[in-house]
C-alpha cells in the first residue's frame, strides 16, 4: 500500500473506530522484538495524546549484512501482529530511517490499533549507502528527523546466566498461582460470572500480570512445552483493547480461555517436575 493510500484508509476507520493500545498489543511487540538479534536498542511507548498510538524505534544490529534481514524481521512483526479482520500498511526506505505505518482492526470492530515503527540506526544507514553504490540509485531522505541515540539496550535487560534462561523456579511459581487463581474465578457459573463486574475485573487483572511474568520466560521453555505460545499468544489477545472475553460469544471464548490458562500450567507443572528431576540426579 502506498502512503497516500494508507493516509486515506487511516482518516476513515480513525473517524469511526476509537484508537486504543492495551497492554497485551504492546506486550506482543516487545516480545516479537527482544527476541530477534535483528535489533541492538529497542524503545517502545504509547502516545495516547497522539493520531499515533504506539511508536516502536528499533536500531539495527551491526551483525546485520543485508537490508533484505531488515525486510524479513519486519514482516515477521507485522504478520504475528496484524489482525484478521483488516490490517493497513505502509513501508519506506529513507536514507536514515525505514518508516513503517500501520492500522489493523479486531474482529468485533470496536476498535483499531494505530501505530509507527522507525528503523534506523548506524548500522541501517552504512547498509543503505551500500545498496545505493551497487543500484546507483538514491534513497530519499527522511521528512522528519528520528533520534536513534540513548535507545535503552532493552535486550540486553533480559541477559542472564544460561542455566537461568533454562530454569527459573520462582517465576514459574509466581505463573502457576495466577493460573490457579484463574481456575477457581472459572469455577462459577457462566450467567453467575457475567454478573459479576469485580470478578471480571480480576480476570483482567491476572492475565495482564500472568503475560507481564510470562515475558521473562526463555525461547526455550516456550519451545518445550507444546501449545504454550499459542495459549498465551490467545490470552494476549483476549486483552487487546480491553476487551472483556465474555462480550462475544460467552461460554465459547470462556471455554477456550480455560483451556489456554489449563494448557499454561499444566505444561509448566511438568517442566518444573522435569527439571527438579534432572537436578536431583546431577
């Protein structure tokens, strides 16, 4: 999509649809993003007094060698955030910074996510003066000027002892009594639930922390245990624009986010069995 095109489809579904980011959109984005070695700084805030709710500032990574890793890295990003329902895009290459817009819809359609991410940073601009000496072609440069320095190296944040990333007992804790509190807040009836505005607001509550805590979890725990990332890639998006899971259809998405919560705790009640295990024996 051209930025003209882009420009247009944004003026009519923001004059229609109320813009908000919750926590689980922009946890979706750090996640996709802490884990990529694509990036060397990250920076990431809403602006809820902007047109643009949520700007994403990624610096690149000197170990990138081709603009097309770039490319690759941010369709990555796009394809695991876009929505079903519609999503809008546009991409430029300047010569100091790629400038990537975007506007994706919910399937209910109360709701919109708009937002910005900017690429840029040393290694960008030597990559793209590169491309230009074997194109013989001229990027344009950029209208406005984006500051990648003082970026905090927020991968660098999660750095731990690898034995750590492997196996870190506490936080799984914390995650199986969020898990648990899940369950019995599910124990009530359905038309009993629906009711009950505090127990709703729990719920929000806890998956918001059981996706905070999740964040710190390694690749390859995620890896271990089958159906966990897509389990709470679902309760992420239950979260999205604070939606209530139970606005839509009610026992349907109900059963189903039980069935994730169960899938999260019973698969990391094994991988801590297992790993207690091994430690005993070593």
């Amino acid at each position: 999509m051209t930025a003209d095109s882009y420009e247009a489809v944004e003026a009519v579904l923001s004059s229609r649809l109320p813009k908000r980011c919750a926590i689980g959109f922009e946890e979706d984005v750090r996640h996709l993003v802490l884990h990529d070695s694509t990036w060397d700084s990250v920076e990431i805030h809403t602006n809820r007094d902007s047109s643009r709710i949520l700007e994403v500032k990624l610096c690149v990574s000197s170990a990138v060698e081709d603009l097309r890793k770039i490319s690759g890295a941010l369709i990555v990003i796009w394809n695991n955030l876009r929505y079903q329902a519609f999503g809008a895009e546009s991409t430029t290459w300047y010569q100091d910074s790629l400038h990537f817009r975007f506007i994706t819809v919910p399937s209910d359609e109360k709701y919109c996510v708009v937002g910005r991410i900017f690429i840029g940073g040393y290694q960008y601009s030597d990559l793209i003066r590169i491309a230009e000496n074997k194109s013989k072609r001229r990027y344009p440069t950029s209208p406005i000027k984006i500051d990648f320095t003082g970026l905090e190296l927020e991968p660098n944040r999660f750095d731990r002892d690898e034995r750590d990333w492997q196996f870190d007992e506490s936080l799984i804790n914390s995650i199986l009594d969020e898990c648990q509190a899940l369950k019995q807040i599910a124990g009530s009836s359905m038309q009993d639930f629906g009711r009950n505005r505090q127990g709703q607001d729990s719920v929000v509550l806890r998956l918001q922390k059981l996706l905070y805590l999740r964040r710190d979890l390694s690749l390859t725990v995620e890896n271990e245990i089958e159906g966990f990332r897509g389990a709470v890639c679902n309760l992420s998006k239950s979260l999205h624009f604070g939606h209530r899971p139970w606005d839509l259809e009610a026992a349907e998405i109900w059963s189903l986010l039980h069935q994730d919560v169960q899938t999260i705790s019973s698969g990391l009640s094994i991988y801590l069995k297992k790993n207690r295990s091994s430690r005993s024996l070593s």
